[in-house]
C-alpha cells in the first residue's frame, strides 16, 4: 500500500491509500503539491516526461511541487 495525496490552490484534490501497481492519471492546471509515501515503488511522469523522485524524497516519503 502506499499514500497520495494532490493539493491546489489549498485544496485537496486526490488523497487516498492505493495498491501496488495501480495506475492513475489526474489533470490538474493550476500548481499543485505530490505527496507520496512508500515513494520508493512509484513512478511519477509529468506531461510526459518521467519525474526523479529521489531528490525529493526523505524517509520514503516524495514532496513536490508541480507548475
């Protein structure tokens, strides 16, 4: 299991638990926050391109801001 959670403008937009494996995709057009927990099994690709986590990752929880 793992944790996302998207936040814009203050608002939460996506927060759930979800499964390994799972795949989702959410549009979004304003900036907005990732938050992952159990970081190191996701793969993160923004408007097509593939997103390094590990820079933005501490104790296998990813935060990143997304413009």
């Amino acid at each position: 299991m793992l944790f996302r959670s998207i936040r814009a403008n203050r608002t939460t937009v996506l927060s759930r638990l979800v499964k390994a494996g799972t795949t989702e995709t959410v549009e979004i057009n304003e900036p907005a926050t990732l938050t992952i927990g159990n970081a190191s099994g996701v793969d993160v690709i923004l408007r097509g391109t593939p997103i390094d986590l590990k820079p933005s990752t501490k104790n296998n929880v990813v935060r990143l801001s997304l413009k």
